[in-house]
C-alpha cells in the first residue's frame, strides 16, 4: 500500500474509487465501505483509497494508534492512503473547496465512498446531500453506506471505546469484527519479570483506548507470526508503595529473540483476572505461575 502524507503530495491516480474518514478502529461499518471501495476498484481495473484524518478532528481518543490502522488498511487490500494532517487550518478549508481542490483536482476521484454520519468542511458543512449536490458539477459518483447493526445495536467507534474501557472482550470483538487489540513497540524495562522467572516485553501502546488493568490471555502476532501469551496491564502494586506509571508487559510462550524497538499486536483473548497487590513478591510469583499454567491450557497452539 501506497502511504501519502499531506495534501501537497498527493498524485493524480486513474478510475479512483476513495473511502473518506477517520476509519478510526475499522470496526464492522468502516470494513463495509473499505471492502467495496476496494472490490469496485478491480472491477474497474482502478485504484482504491483511503483519505483519512490524523490527529482525530473530534478529538476523541484513538481506538488504534496510526500506525495500526495502516497495517490493517494493507491487510484489507487498500491501494493508497492519504494522511491529511488535520490542523487549525485544514479545518477552516469550505465544504466546497474540499471536493473541488483536493477531491477532484488533486486526487481525480471517479468514486467517493463514505459512511452516513461522515461530515467535513468549516463547521461540518459538508455531508452526503452536499457531496451528491456536487456530484453533477464534477462527474463523480457518490455512495452511501448505512450504519451496520449487530444484535439490534448500531455499531460505532464511540459504543466500542466505552465496551473496551469497561472490560467486555467479547462485546467489543463484536462490533469490531475482530479480537480487541493493541499494537506498540518494545522499549527497555526494568528486568524484574526476568528476575522471578517470567520475562517480558514492555510495551509502549501509542494507543489511548486499552482495557482495564488485569491480568489477559492473549495472542502477539510478530513478523507474521501468531505466538501464545500473557499479558499485564496495571501499575505493580505490589512493588510500588505509590501510584506508579500503567505499564503493559507481555510475556510470550517459547520465544527468545531480541525485539527492543520492534512493534507487537497484542490480541486480548480472556481475562484471567483482576490486578491485585500479594503480601510478598514470593507470593506474586507462585501466582504468575499459576496464571501461565492457566493460560497455556486455554490458548490454542501457537501458529
């Protein structure tokens, strides 16, 4: 996949079928609109886009970190994304201007693709009606996805951000589609999992949106390949006397490589229990064993 960043780098492409949004998680909805935005570019031997948002122009915090989306947005088969850095400035660009200037002038977009609550423009000014309105100056064609459903509940990334914050796993993969999950790099730790028999991996997030402190079963995907694991997420309480930072430290079955500054996806499978503060480290020890244990016998082989 071709990643443009800023307008000013943008390349004219031929028979461009484009999805705008923020696309932030690409829950169910957005991988309606992703996938057809891609199956229609093929039909007509174009190309598929992606014009998306960064930061987040609501300001609500990310569901999946950038880099995230990215990677998903390749696995879905998307030809190019377009990175808008949405500032103070972008943000004062007329409804109008955007769908000559850039919609059509820069990207020679064929096919515009959005959801039903997608706005943009000074003031959100722009939506579908706007879009289709122009439609007959510019010669594109416009469609609209609705929202999708699941269980009678309309899916959107605001519903999944409460569900992941509030614990429910299963809820949330759902309305996702898929397993909740968090990709971050590996940064240097403090070797105490070494110490008392576990090793992991520390793991800086990028993402806002994580769930609760606990203890998780998960699978880490890496170059590729899915590993079986465990996963912390909390603040040590029973090393730390005070309040210390959140941390989030994998450890990965039958595996021993090097990957400081390497990304990992954390995919949360079950929560194995809460986080909780033992009267001794001998203590905290004898039950991170128990959680292994437990979570070996759950996961399937890793693959």
């Amino acid at each position: 996949m071709k990643i443009i960043r800023g307008i000013n780098k943008i390349k004219r492409y031929r028979f461009v079928v484009v999805a705008l949004g923020v696309f932030d998680g690409l829950h169910r909805g957005h991988l309606s609109i992703l996938k057809a935005a891609v199956k229609k570019a093929r039909q007509i031997k174009g190309t598929s886009m992606v014009l998306t948002f960064w930061p987040h122009p609501q300001k609500k915090e990310s569901l999946y970190s950038l880099e995230h989306r990215l990677r998903l947005l390749e696995s879905i088969g998307i030809d190019v994304c377009i990175i808008i850095n949405f500032n103070k400035k972008f943000s004062q660009i007329r409804a109008q201007d955007f769908i000559k200037n850039i919609l059509v002038d820069k990207i020679n977009a064929r096919h515009i693709y959005i959801g039903r609550n997608f706005r943009f423009g000074w003031q959100a000014e722009g939506n579908y009606n706007f879009l289709q309105k122009e439609a007959k100056i510019h010669k594109y064609n416009i469609k609209l996805f609705s929202t999708i459903r699941v269980g009678g509940k309309p899916v959107s990334s605001t519903a999944i951000r409460k569900l992941i914050r509030r614990g429910d796993l299963k809820a949330s993969e759902e309305l996702l589609g898929r397993p909740v999950s968090v990709l971050g790099s590996v940064i240097k730790g403090s070797s105490l999992g070494r110490r008392i028999g576990c090793p992991t991996a520390n793991i800086n997030p990028h993402h806002e949106v994580i769930p609760p402190a606990g203890i998780y079963a998960v699978r880490i995907i890496f170059s590729d390949k899915t590993y079986r694991g465990i996963c912390y997420i909390g603040r040590r309480p029973t090393i730390y006397a005070k309040k210390s930072p959140l941390r989030i430290e994998v450890h990965i079955f039958d595996f021993h490589k090097n990957i400081y500054g390497k990304f990992l996806e954390i995919q949360f499978i079950e929560l194995i229990r809460a986080d909780q503060k033992f009267a001794s480290l001998a203590d905290l020890t004898a039950q991170i064993q128990k959680d292994l244990i437990y979570c070996s016998k759950i996961l399937p082989p890793s693959s």
